[in-house]
C-alpha cells in the first residue's frame, strides 16, 4: 500500500471542525467537501486545481444558531441534480441546503437534543441520531419512524442499503440492529461509548469506540475481529478500497488493511474528529485546530517539497515538546522508567500495563493473556499513558482512571479523576468508597499527583507547588493567584471563583487582619465562608455580589454585611438570586512580570510604548486596590492594543480585562461592548485552554453592571450556548466558571420577565446536568439558576416541567454536599410534580 501523504490543508474555520463529507461529483466534475465547525457554520469546498488536488472555499453555509455537529451528502435527483447537504446541530435541528444556496432549503424538527450524527441513503431516506437517545428515519424530509430503545446518546448511525436495517450506536455503550422500526439485536462488547459506524457490504459493519478499539461484525452480532491501536478514543470511521480509516483523540488517523495498521497518520493537534473519503480514493480529516486535511496516495496530488516537510516539522515540534515534558517537568522522569528489557518477564494479569524507556519516549504495553505477549499500545504522552485518559468509571467519564494496587494478588481498584480536583479530596473519596483505611491517604493523593501531573490541582498554601512557565520554565502566571510567585494563596477553594475562602477558626479570618474577609457568622452558601472586603490585603476575593443597579455591594464590616445564616430546607435562601458573581481576585505580580515579557517579544508593530507600559501598570496595580474611577481614553487605548496579541501571548492582557471589567465595565462597554463579546466569544472556542477560562470569568464580571450587561441580554442565546459547550466538554475550573456564567444569565433574565429567552436557557442548562463528571460547585450553581428561573413564575415553572427538568434535579436530592442536596430539594418542591 502507497502511504499516504498531506495533499492540502482546508482553513477557514473559526472553530474545531467537528464533520466532514464528501459531496459526490456529477456530470464528470471532481468531488466537493463540506466541513462544519463550532464556528456555527458549515462550508462547501470545490477543488482549485484538479491537477493538484487542491480546495477553495466556495460557499459558506449559515442560519445554524449553535455549533454544527454533524453532515452527510444527499443524492442528486433530477430536482436538485447537484444533490443537498444535510446539517445536524446543537439547537436540535437538521437543516437542508442546496449547493447553491447559503441558506436553508428545509429545517427538520423533532429532536429534542443535540443533531450529532447523520447518514443518507442512495434514495434520498435521512437517518439521524441525538443526544435525546432517539435515532429518526426521515423520508421526503418528515419523519416516518423513531427508533427508541437506547438510554443514553445516539452518537452513529447507519443504514445498510437495501435490507431495510438500520445501525445505531450509543454511549450506553450498545450497537441496536433495527428492521423496520423494531430492535432485532443489541451488541454489547465495547466497554464504553460507541461513537461510529460504517458499513462495509450488506453483511458486514464496522463500529469505533471510546474504549480505544475499532470492531468488525457480521449483520448476524457477531464480532469477528478487533482493531486496536489507537491510545485514546476512537471518534470517526471511513470505508477505503481496501480496508478502512478510524481516527482519534491520539492525533491520529490510522489506515487499517486486512486487519493490520500499515500507516499511522499523525496530526499536530489532540483531537482529530471525523475522517471520509472522497471517491479518488484521497482521504480528509477534520480536527481540533480548526482545520480539515486532505491526503492522497497519489503522487501528483501532494503537497511540494516544502509543504511537505513544513507539516512534518510542526509534528515533530508537537512530539518533542511531549518528549520534553517527560523528560523536564512530567509526572515520571525518564530515568526512572525501564528499558526494554523489562518485557521479558511475563504480565500478571490480562491488560496490565508497562511503561518502557525506548528511543528517547516512553511507550505502553499492554498484556495479552492469549497470547502471552506484551502488546505495544503506543507513545505516552507527558509521561501518562494515554489509555488511563478519558475513560468511563461506574458511568462517569474521567480525565483519567488509574488503576491502585493494594493487595498483591487482589484485582486492581479504579480511581477516576478530572483536570483541576483536588487530589486530597478524591483520594479520600476514593478510600471511603472501597472501605480502605485513611492512613493510605497521603499515599494516594502523591500517586494522583504524580500521575496526573499540571492536570492536578494543587492544595493551595505556603507549600504548594511551584508551577513551570510553559514560555520559559519558570514560575508561572496564574490568574487570579494571590501570590506574585504563581502558587495559590493560602486557604481553601472559594467554590465560586477558585480563590482563597474563610476557613471558620483559621487565624486571619478577621477583616483587614490580611485575610480579607469578614469575620463571624455562618457560611455562605456561595463561597463557603465570610464575605471578601475589598482593598484589604493577602488573599484574593472570592466572588463579590453585584447589585441590580450595577454598584458593587462592598462592606468593611462584618456588621454591615450579615452572613445568610444557617441554610436549611424550609428558609431557601438559595434562589432566586438577584445579583451576578463575580471574579474579583488578581495575581498582580505575576500579570505585570508576563505583560512586560510578552511585550518585548510581540511583533515591533504590536509592542506598547515604554510610556503606555506605564500606563497600563499604573491601571493593574489601581484596579488591584478596588478603584473605579474612570478610565482614561490612554487606558482604554492600551487595554484594547492587549486583545490584538497573538492567541500564545493573550493570557495576562486578557486577565487585566477582565479586572478592568470586574471595576470599570460601563467604560470599558461604553464604545466597544460589541467588538469585545465577539473577542471573548473567539477566545472561548479552545474550550480547555486558559485563555478560554479566563474569558468566561470576564463574561461573567460583564454580568455585574448595568451597561455591560446589556450587551450580554443582546447576545444572550449565543452566551448560554458558550457556557453549555464549555460546562459540557471541559471540566475543573473551566466548568464551574462556565456554570457561573450561566447562573448570571439567570440573574440578568429574572427581571426582564422573557419567557422566551427563560426557556432557551433552561434548555441550555439541561444538557450540562447529564454532563459527567459534574462537579458540586457547578451542579449547585445550575440548580440556582433554575430556580432563579422558575422561583415565583408559573409559566417558567410549565416550560421547566414540559423539559423534564424534575429529573434531572432529582438526582442531586442524595448528594453528599449539604448546599448541593438542600438546593435540589428545594428546587424539586418548587417544581410541579
């Protein structure tokens, strides 16, 4: 087999390219490709140079209102001899569009959830799957069959020409084979969410999952062979001339031939989300950069020389910043893991892993009892096996699940843990779980850190760990840290805003005593402690309340701020709330040290004047102290020259906007509350990077004054869109401060009396409940969301009702977090039953 090679690159989106589909040609001319994004388009791209292979953009296809999740080519009929293109999306629909044509031809309704998979038959039949565990058979654009059965997302479908069957494929981790609208078969090998399907001939399939393997079946369930290669999940399959394509979250796209990987096709980027193949045999993938790819094996097609060795080069830079990592600051030196030599001794039980030092990485195998052999998975990634990341535990999706020897000759326990928990906590968790004693407690939490390396959150104190600068290796700028070094400032997590919470007892808790909290009382349901005094030093702010009028609600006493007392079922003082929260705190050393470090290295024409640098640190260092004077038409200048900086350079700019708007946002909207949504709505698109995290807190400090707000109410459908789509794909910090931002828009809707706009936005909240893992700050502040909603509204309480949302808040009512469970059953008897 001809390898394959890059041919040309597809970049005009603005967001992960998350679907492609080849558009047949007709009548002699070459094939078309259509992409579609998080960006809420879908776009048409017709071949420059047949030649050479390459692809212009032709026609941007728009009118979807959410992210665009799926699409699949219609045949040409001789009413619409180019053929159509069908669009599945997040707003639950399924749009038509002719070729021709930038709008929609027909909109579908009927699904109830996210659009996130469709696949057309030869006559034209539209089968479609969805979030709302349903898969539905369109005919002549109406739907004419339902197939109910799974219960959890549909997330492929298939049809198998002319048998009459239908494939579907869910996370509830089950293949259905339908006929005629009745189940006949329910397979259930994969061990996780079965993401594709492809068939290929009237007997056989193809199915691809998050447990990391490709399967072949016959039509009759049986599975008569298993792919494995890939070291994470497995996303999207395509049918070749000779086998087939499968690719991952591993960047990676893996040909496979009679049961063997003669070609891993490797990408610069993490996740690459769907593969097809165009009828030249050539192959086009769409990932995570915002880019679809094409490769050929056909010599003429290719990329130059050049091009060539540019993308090999931007491979390697990705590889070796991994190697880097393992070798610097990854969980497990290199010095430390074995040599090959290891592999001569035999497993002890069935996939039990290995990690061996060769060729300058470290690479996973993994035991196959069968065969007695140690099985190479492949390259581990910072020093972390790829096949411990984003794996299922008792139904939960986890960043990682380790598997905790305890007992020699016991089976190994799972643990399961996400980006940003504290490893203390989900150690102890863990041991109470599995009834083991707590003196394993600090043995458990070191190997989670260890293993889990930047992705733990440290305990934050004088002892914390001092992080690595990814631009230079030295302490890193943490947002919103109170400590100039980069580490966490002393105390607790506020549940809201990640900064440091009064600790009932603990030395300091005293207003003005350096804490800076108010002291007595109990705690808050929000922060878990006393209210933060502006101005007073040491720990940074948890969130500070905003009042309706946009006045910041400040108190230098204990006095004049009562806490909300002891919270009980029958007080409610959960919901509804009336003012949004806010992100306050500032790392104000560490966001000047990097302001000036990037400053001298953006390009000369981006680089602020030794004068404006002045000016901007005298701006940070005021903010910092809790002004809200004015700013000057200088200050504003600079603050909007730091959003121009390249996306590697935005960080500590982005955080000083989004202090400026927690203090000066009337300013700061006054001229420019347009263009600066649309930045930070551009800047949430990587949804796990900082970047995104700290433009959801400015968001969300948007919310908090009477001016900025209202460009927030006038976007509103595409903010709660972006709190959904970061709530549900990222977890740790990213996902509380999406679910703050979701929470305010609750706030901001509760006096403006919109049913509409209520109900779009419970309707955007109720995805995030089914989200897992879901942690209880962000589970506490979507139940106050809805029930500032519905609190005292019985029109919203019917819309509430009419999604079901009592069951989704039912299943809080046992959580082990009092505020998490008190508020769900308050909600729930708010609720019509």
């Amino acid at each position: 087999m001809l390898p394959f090679k890059l041919s040309c690159q597809l970049q005009d989106h603005k967001g992960d390219v998350r679907a492609v589909c080849c558009l047949p040609g007709v009548d002699g001319r070459p094939d078309r490709i259509v992409t579609t994004s998080r960006d809420c388009t879908a776009k048409l791209w017709s071949v420059e140079n047949e030649s050479s292979g390459s692809f212009q953009l032709e026609r941007t296809f728009r009118g979807h209102s959410k992210y665009v999740t799926a699409v699949c080519a219609m045949p040409a009929t001789d009413s619409n001899p180019q053929g159509l293109i069908a669009t599945g999306c997040q707003d639950h629909k399924i749009r038509i569009f002719d070729p021709s044509n930038e709008e929609a031809v027909q909109i579908l309704s009927g699904h109830t959830g996210n659009v996130c998979t469709l696949m057309c038959g030869k006559f034209g039949t539209l089968l479609s799957g969805s979030w709302d565990s349903t898969a539905r058979v369109w005919s002549s654009f109406q739907c004419v069959l339902e197939l109910k059965g799974h219960t959890a997302a549909v997330w492929a479908v298939a049809l198998v020409p002319g048998s009459g069957k239908h494939l579907t494929a869910s996370a509830d981790s089950s293949i259905k084979i339908w006929y005629l609208g009745k189940c006949e078969r329910t397979l259930t090998q994969h061990t996780d969410c079965v993401r594709a399907l492809t068939v290929v001939n009237n007997n056989e399939f193809l199915s691809a999952s998050n447990d990391g393997s490709c399967r072949r079946w016959l039509m009759s369930g049986d599975c008569v062979q298993v792919y494995q290669g890939h070291t994470a999940f497995v996303y999207s399959l395509a049918s070749l001339s000779f086998g087939f394509a499968s690719s991952g979250e591993d960047k990676s796209v893996r040909v496979w031939q009679d049961g063997e990987e003669p070609q891993v096709i490797r990408f610069p980027t993490e996740s690459v989300w769907a593969v097809c193949a165009l009828t030249n045999g050539d192959i086009v993938a769409g990932s995570s950069d915002s880019m679809a790819r094409v490769f050929t094996q056909c010599a003429e097609r290719m990329a130059s020389a050049e091009e060539l060795q540019a993308y090999d080069d931007q491979i390697q830079l990705v590889e070796d910043a991994a190697k880097s990592n393992q070798s610097q600051l990854g969980d497990l030196q290199l010095k430390n893991v074995q040599g090959p030599s290891c592999l001569g001794t035999p497993g002890r039980s069935e996939g039990e892993t290995r990690l061996v030092r060769e060729d300058g990485g470290v690479y996973a195998y993994q035991w196959d009892t069968t065969s007695q052999q140690w099985a190479k998975i492949g390259l581990v990634e910072n020093a972390i096996d790829r096949k411990t990341r984003g794996q299922a535990l008792d139904g939960k999706e986890y960043d990682y699940v380790f598997s905790i020897d305890v007992e020699d000759g016991k089976p190994a326990l799972k643990l399961g843990y996400n980006r940003g928990e504290d490893p203390w906590l989900v150690a102890r968790k863990f041991l109470e779980h599995n009834m083991l004693p707590m003196e394993y407690l600090e043995q458990v939490a070191e190997f989670i850190v260890t293993n889990a390396g930047g992705a733990a959150a440290m305990p934050q104190g004088g002892g914390g760990q001092q992080f690595a600068d990814p631009f230079t290796g030295a302490g890193r700028y943490v947002p919103g840290s109170g400590a100039g070094n980069g580490t966490a400032a002393a105390g607790g997590a506020d549940p809201f805003t990640g900064a440091g919470r009064y600790v009932p007892g603990s030395a300091g808790g005293a207003a003005g005593s350096g804490g800076g909290f108010s002291s007595g009382g109990s705690a808050d349901p929000f922060t878990g402690g006393g209210r933060y005094v502006p101005g007073t030093a040491g720990t940074p702010s948890s969130a500070t309340s905003a009042s309706t009028d946009g006045a910041s609600q400040r108190s230098t006493s204990a006095a004049a701020t009562p806490s909300m007392g002891s919270l009980t079922v029958s007080s409610n003082e959960y919901f509804p709330k009336t003012s949004a929260v806010l992100f306050e705190s500032a790392n104000v050393a560490g966001m000047l040290k990097k302001l000036t470090e990037f400053n001298a290295t953006v390009p000369e024409e981006l680089r602020l004047s030794d004068s404006r640098m002045a000016t901007l640190t005298d701006l940070v260092t005021k903010l910092a102290a809790g002004s809200c004077s004015p700013l000057s038409s200088e200050e504003l200048s600079c603050l909007r020259s730091l959003r121009e900086w390249p996306k590697s350079h935005l960080l500590p700019g982005l955080d000083a906007v989004r202090l400026a708007m927690r203090h000066c946002p009337a300013d700061l909207c006054r001229d420019d509350g347009p263009a600066l949504l649309d930045f930070l709505f551009e800047a949430c698109l990587d949804v796990k990077s900082s970047v995104c995290l700290v433009a959801l807190r400015t968001l969300c400090n948007m919310c908090g004054d009477k001016t900025s707000a209202q460009h927030v109410l006038d976007k509103m459908e595409l903010v709660s869109i972006t709190g959904q789509q970061v709530a549900v794909e990222a977890g740790g910090a990213h996902q509380v401060a999406a679910c703050t931002l979701l929470l305010n828009c609750a706030v901001l809707l509760r006096p403006v009396d919109s049913l509409e706009q209520s109900a779009s936005l419970m309707s955007n909240i109720q995805p995030v409940f089914m989200t897992s893992p879901l942690s209880d700050d962000a589970a506490f502040r979507l139940l106050v969301a809805i029930g500032t909603l519905v609190c005292g509204v019985p029109e919203a309480e019917a819309v509430a009702d009419s999604l079901r949302i009592q069951l989704n808040v039912a299943s809080f009512t046992t959580s082990s977090t009092t505020k998490v469970k008190d508020c769900a059953s308050l909600l729930l008897g708010q609720l019509p039953r």
